[in-house]
C-alpha cells in the first residue's frame, strides 16, 4: 500500500517483499527497488535501515547529476 502524505511532500511504501536490485552484482552497499511507480534507495549493508523514496522525476534527476559528476567530492 502506498500512502501519500501530501502535506509533508513524502511518500510511505510497504517495501516488504521488494525485489532489492544491486548495480554492483550483490555487492555494493547501495541497492534500489521498483515499486509502485517509485524508485526505493537504501544501504544493502542495514537492509532493515531507513530507504529513500524517489518519484521517477527525481531518480532521473539524480541519475543524470550522477553521470554529470555533480556529486563528485572533488
């Protein structure tokens, strides 16, 4: 079920039984899911730990900052 809470500009999805993808084949600690029409993000390392929640607008904004080197530390 995924709830909407409008108010708040969040999106809540039962994530249980989520297929958990890995872009490093299973071993890189960022994994993402797709559910519902979101992309579900989190720490492959804490699976029971918090997962961000992103509309496919936003995933293709962070995709496309990723590639462009926007998040580069250096």
């Amino acid at each position: 079920m995924t709830t909407d809470t409008a108010a708040r500009g969040k999106v809540e999805l039962d994530l249980t039984g989520a297929e958990w993808l890995s872009g490093s084949q299973g071993r890189g600690e960022v994994q993402i899911a797709f559910v519902e029409g979101y992309i579900a993000m989190r720490d492959g390392t804490d699976p029971d730990g918090p997962a961000l929640i992103f509309t496919p607008a936003e995933w293709r904004a962070f995709v496309l900052g990723a590639r462009d080197g926007e998040f580069d530390l250096t």
